[in-house]
C-alpha cells in the first residue's frame, strides 16, 4: 500500500510490476475504480515514460476529463522534475 492524496484511506496497491519498464498500481475512491500505470520504453537515443489513468464510473466524465487533465499535467511536471534531477545527479 502506497499513500495517496485524496484522504485518510486513499492509497494505491502495486498490482503488477515488469522490470525495468512496467508498474501499474490499483485503488478505490467511494465507487470508483482506478488503475495509474507507468511503462517505459526504450527510443532510440533514450526512453519515453507513458502515463495512464484509468476511472471508471465517472458521473462527471467532462469534469473528470478536464479537472483530471490539469492535475495530470501538475503531477506529471512534479514527476518529472523528480526524474531529471535524479538523472543529473
């Protein structure tokens, strides 16, 4: 169990994990099912990190689409943030 935003009992649990590329994690928040999955694949002069959340149900699929977009986009700059200053190090 990972702790996560989102209260008291908001966590992830690692589902599946593929070294050195894949980590896919599973949570509940009320009724919502959710899966966030990080893989990595290889280029050809480096590597491209991919992102997924998956919800489901969403009453609001326009306000999950859009408020989700823009608290993506703030973690993913945190994370990869995160990453460049390990890389540089």
């Amino acid at each position: 169990m990972i702790p996560d935003w989102g209260g008291a009992d908001a966590t992830f649990t690692l589902a599946a994990i593929e070294p050195p590329a894949l980590l896919l994690y599973t949570s509940r928040r009320g009724r919502t099912e959710l899966t966030w999955c990080l893989q990595v694949t290889e280029t050809g002069r480096g590597s491209r990190v991919h992102l997924r959340l998956r919800l489901g149900p969403v009453k609001r699929r326009r306000l999950a689409t859009h408020a989700g977009g823009f608290f993506d986009a703030l973690t993913i700059s945190g994370l990869a943030a995160g990453l460049r200053e390990r890389l540089a190090s």
